[in-house]
C-alpha cells in the first residue's frame, strides 16, 4: 500500500509539472527574426543530398552520382561516381549563403565563382589559375529549363575561356543547383536525372 502511495504521488507530481510546462504564458507577440539574420540563398548545400546526372560527348554516354559527404566552413566535399566507368572520384564546391563556387582545395581558398546570390544579368566573374583565365558571365536570370528531374527556374550563365574555344553555358537554379550543362566542344551536354530532396 506505502508503494502506491508513493506512485501515486509521483504520477501526480509529475502531472503537475507537466501542466504548468504546457501553459501558454502572456505574451502573445510573434517573434520576429533579427534584421542581420540572412537566410541563405542557395539551399541545396547539405551533407546527404545526392543528384543523379547523365553527361553526354561525342562517344561517351555516362551516368553520375554527386553526393555532398562532408562539409568544413562553406567548403562541401562531394563523391562522384561514373557508373559506366565503375569510377569513384572526389571534388568540392564552395556553396554559402551568397555564393556558389568550383573549389579545387577544401579550404575554398582557390575557387572558381559562378553565381552569387545578387546577380544581375551581365553580372561577371573572373578567375585565374595558372595563367589560364575563365570568365563566367549570367547572360539571364530566369530562364525555364525540363530536365528529366523535372523544370526549373534557372540563372544562365556563359563561361568561356579566352585561350581556348570552349564555351559553356551553366543552367542553376538556387535550390536544386546546376541543372543542366551545354558545351560547344564534343556536343556536350549534363542534365540532371533526379536528386533525393
């Protein structure tokens, strides 16, 4: 009999408690978020999302995997898988709350910028490695792009190379990331097939 008192008290005591912690107190206000608080701009920036993607040139038909494994500061590293090739390769990418970017080390110390969140059309780009330089230059800001993952409202932004006669033009779309990829050299052309979010 002592130990259902004892349960019955501590199952009254533990109602109380959890009464007064379900109260609504008075203040009715909404909360406002802090106007320096950024939301960031391009969203697909998370460890665990995966894009499936198709490449084709001249001769080649391959099927890639982009997974985003692992994330230092806005550096993100990704796992490439060719499955025709059987292949496994790893890059990055710069991806913060203003800016999209190639990065060829995992500190983003070198990168290759791409788009940033307050691009206008003829906003331009300028990177240098090794005395070759890319411009890559949005040529629109909206442009309705059908890949097999469904259509998009994309930026489109031309990236050519002064020293030689590639031209590429880059479909992105700020929440699902790069959508499609049109090259003039060997016909090329990426799109994307699917992505798990």
């Amino acid at each position: 009999m002592k130990i259902y008192k004892i349960l019955l008290l501590l199952v009254a005591g533990y109602s109380v408690l959890l009464i007064n912690s379900c109260k609504k107190d008075n203040n009715d206000e909404a909360v406002v978020p802090s106007s320096n608080q950024v939301s960031p701009f391009f969203t697909f920036g998370k460890i665990g999302n995966t894009w499936v993607d198709n490449i084709k040139i001249t001769g080649v038909n391959d099927t890639l995997s982009f997974k985003l494994i692992e994330k230092k500061d806005s550096v993100y590293k990704f796992q490439v898988i060719h499955f025709h090739l059987f292949d496994t390769a790893y890059g990055y990418w710069y991806i913060s709350d203003t800016e999209f970017a190639f990065s060829d080390d995992s500190l983003g110390m070198d990168k290759q910028t791409i788009l940033k969140s307050d691009a206008s059309a003829n906003s331009t780009y300028y990177y240098v490695n090794s005395g070759d330089s890319i411009i890559d230059k949005v040529t629109s800001t909206s442009v309705n792009i059908s890949v097999p993952a469904g259509t998009f409202n994309c930026y489109e932004v031309m990236e050519t190379q002064p020293q030689q006669p590639d031209t590429f033009i880059y479909y992105i779309n700020k929440d699902a990331g790069i959508v499609k990829i049109t090259g003039n050299q060997d016909n090329y052309i990426y799109r994307m097939l699917s992505k798990n979010f």
